[in-house]
C-alpha cells in the first residue's frame, strides 16, 4: 500500500499499485485512492523531477476558474487539486477528480459507432447520427468543449495544445471533460514557463508543418487550438476528418510530390475540400467524404472556413456564442433513454432488494460515488455518494439503518453530532443477461466540518469491508 500526503491539506491518500490503478501513461499512472472515492492521484513515472513539481504548483495556484464562474463549466476543466508528496515530503504526482464510466471522444467521432463500444455503453445509442436530435446533441457537446478552452484561454496563461478526442471523455450523463490538464502551456507575463509535453500531428495547424514548430520547445498561441477544435468540432458534426479528398490531377503541384492527397499535404496548403479549394477536388471525393457540410447553419459553416483557411481564426468565444446560438435553435427531440428500466414489481418492501440467479437470491446496495464541496463560514457543505457492494449481513444492516432514518420524519431527516442531514433513498431494477440487477442509491446531503466528514467516510468503508 502506497501512502501519499497532500501538500496543501494535509490529508493522507492510499492505494495499491495492483488494484486501484486506473491508467497509464508516458509521464505517469492515475491510481483511486481509498479515502476519497471521488479523487483520484496521478503519481509521475519521473519522480522528484522540479520542473513537474513547479508546473502542478503554479497551475493550483492559478487555477482558471473561480466562485464566478458556473460550476457547469468548471468543471469541463479536470484540473490539478493539491500537489502530493511521499512520507520523505518529496513532490511525486499531485490529486484531481476522478472520471468514472467514461468513453473517449473518439468513440462517436466516426460515421458510426464502433459495435463493440455500443455494446458496452448502451448509453452510446443517443449518439448515432440516424437519430433524431442527435445533430443537435453533437452541436452541444462542440459546444461544451469550446467552453471548457475559452475559459483556459481567457486567463491568459494557459494552451491546451495537445486537444485531440483521445484527451476529451464523454460520460453518461452527456457531460464532457478535458483531461491530461497537467500536459498543457503555461505562460506568465508572456514569458512561457513550461511547454506543452505532447502534440499530436492529426489536430495540428499548418504553421506546424509549414515552421517546424515543436511544441515542447516553442510558445504556442491560443490560435493553435481553435484549428484543433475545429478538427474536432467537425469529427463530431461531419463524421469526417475535415481535410480528406482526393485532388485533381492538375492541381498536384509536380510529379515530385509525393504525400499529395496525404492530410498533412492537405493541411499545410489549407487545401480544405469545401472552402476555396473546392475547385481543387474530385467531386465524388468531396460528395462522400463531407456529405452534409453544405446542410449545416451559415454561421458553423463560416467559422469553420475562417478556422481551416485564414491566418486570422476566430476566437474561442466567437465558437461558444455561436454553437450556443444555433443548439438553441434547433428543434428540441424528445431525448431517448440512456438505459431501460422496470419498476421492481416483485418486492412489496422497495428497501430490500434481492436478485434470484439460479435459485440463489443475491441481496446488493449500491451508493453512488459523488463528493461536492463548497465552503460555509468555518464549515463545509458537504454532498456525499459512495460507492460499493454490501454482503448480505451488511446489507440487511444497511437497509435498517434506512428505514430508522425514514421513519425519523417524512422528510426522511436524521441528526448526526446534532448537524442535520438528509437521506434520500431510491431504488432501480434493471433487467441483464444474468437476470435482473436490483441497486439502492443513498443520497445524503448537510452541513458537516472536516472530522464530521472524515467519520462519514469511515463509517461507509467499514460497512464496504
């Protein structure tokens, strides 16, 4: 078990390198730790290295948002919390919110879903293109992540750089979130005090190739983004990589060209297919490669011909205000259903749950994880979901305890330490393969100071154990 203490709160973080870890990368592993179900730690592979551990320092310090800002949009951001050190007091990695079930962009930035991802996240079907209202469901996510980089990019310090749909996760829920926030560039009074660590060619601008910029090496401007968004704002409404076709004999410049027709080709000559290039183009090529680009709003379609073609791109701000201006628009779809449910009809007593799989009756309760906190004077409001399976001792213990807690008043109310805290309990049956999966959510929500909190915590993970 490895133990990690948080530089600015003090508290300790635990994990095992075997079980909790959650992924790898170049630079370093992400691991859940025990005491916060909703924190995860990003533990670098290169440990005690100085420039890491300034860079984590100054982006907790100068965070991009603050209490003006929605939380909505904050938390597009997942940024670094509190650098973390080993028990020598050594910086090693820092903390920042853990992503649960979660897909990368990619995943629905093609023609059509991969099979294998829709039928691991059914939730997915909201997304296929032959759904009604998935065009404008599309238009709200570029929307959320134009969002989540204006609001990097007003402060003045901040690039992303590396923004490719591998970097962005997509939840259920329809929330979206810009990760590997540690790999972005970090400048101060125009000086840059740390380059990106990473680019990838496909999202890439043409000044990359045409300068030989190297990100890691060079100072990138706000620009280079809006080009990667642009990428990724037209995977997911097109369907299509925005420079693909296939050129004209005629326009090829020499037989010495090589990698004509190749995206780089195409993108440092800002050979883009549907804008003044066009004439440039095999016609079939523009017809099934970018089908229904002449369909979308004027003002989408302008932006993204000042993005892919003029040294001049609009901001940021300039695709917020109108993403938003369109998404509010369109028609409103009846929203399809993320999953299907069944009322559980076969158990008078809703709090107890039980699943009969080959004879046997399993009885679970699941408790969402899910940690919001905002300060109030000298304490904190405190929103906690927790999440794990109970044995069914433990179980028949837990729903006890519910029931004394409902049966309290009909607010559902109960005292802990004399704070008052509120328990909300439902419960949902879903049918599966194996039979049918009953899970009780428990919501509970008040007013609770640091050691309140900490007992809370506790408390659900003995009853985990």
């Amino acid at each position: 078990m490895v133990r990690l203490i948080g530089r600015i709160s003090k508290r300790v973080y635990t994990y095992n390198t075997k079980y909790d870890k959650l992924g790898d990368g170049g630079y370093g592993d992400v691991y859940s730790v025990k005491e916060d179900l909703s924190l995860c730690v990003k533990v670098y592979k290169l440990q005690h290295n100085t420039s890491y551990e300034i860079k984590i320092t100054f982006m907790c310090d100068n965070k991009p948002f603050n209490g003006s800002v929605k939380r909505e949009i904050s938390d597009i951001l997942v940024w670094p919390i509190e650098p973390v050190e080993d028990q020598n007091g050594r910086f090693v990695g820092f903390t920042m919110r853990k992503i649960t079930e979660s897909v990368d962009l990619s995943a629905i930035s093609t023609s059509k879903i991969h099979k294998p991802s829709l039928k691991k996240h059914t939730w997915l079907n909201i997304y296929k293109r032959t759904n009604k209202g998935a065009y404008r469901v599309r238009i709200l996510l570029s929307h959320n992540i134009a969002q989540g980089l204006n609001l990097l990019h007003k402060t003045g310090k901040y690039v992303m750089v590396d923004c490719k749909p591998e970097n962005i996760r997509l939840t259920p829920n329809g929330k979206v979130y810009l990760i590997d926030m540690d790999g972005i560039q970090v400048v101060d009074n125009n000086r840059v005090l740390h380059h990106a660590m990473a680019s990838t060619e496909e999202i890439m601008p043409p000044e990359a190739f045409n300068n030989k910029i190297i990100p890691s090496k060079t100072k990138i401007e706000p620009d280079w983004d809006v080009f990667s968004f642009g990428v990724i704002a037209y995977l997911l409404i097109i369907a299509r990589p925005p420079f693909t076709g296939t050129l004209l004999d005629r326009a090829i410049p020499s037989a010495s060209v090589t990698d004509v027709n190749s995206m780089v080709f195409l993108v440092k000559n800002k050979y883009f297919p549907m804008g003044r290039y066009k004439h440039l183009f095999k016609q079939n090529s523009i017809t099934d490669l970018h089908p229904i680009f002449n369909k979308l709003s004027g003002s989408i379609q302008k932006l993204f011909l000042k993005t892919f073609e003029q040294n001049n791109r609009p901001s940021m701000q300039e695709w917020v205000d109108v993403l938003r201006y369109v998404h509010d628009k369109l028609p409103k779809q009846k929203p399809m259903p993320l999953q299907k449910t069944k009322p559980n009809t076969n158990n008078s007593n809703p709090n107890i749950t039980s699943t009969k799989i080959n004879n046997k009756v399993l009885k679970t309760i699941t408790i969402i994880t899910k940690i919001t906190i905002t300060r109030t004077g000298q304490n904190e409001n405190v929103h906690i979901k927790v999440n794990g399976n109970l044995s069914n001792n433990k179980f028949d213990a837990m729903i006890k305890v519910i029931n004394k807690i409902k049966s309290n008043n009909k607010q559902n109310n109960v005292n802990i330490n004399n704070k008052n805290i509120t328990a909300i309990i439902t419960t949902e049956d879903t049918p599966t393969t194996k039979g049918r999966t009953i899970t009780t959510k428990i919501e509970i929500d008040g007013i609770l100071n640091n050691n309140e909190y900490d007992e809370i915590i506790k408390s659900i993970e003995k009853l985990k154990n």
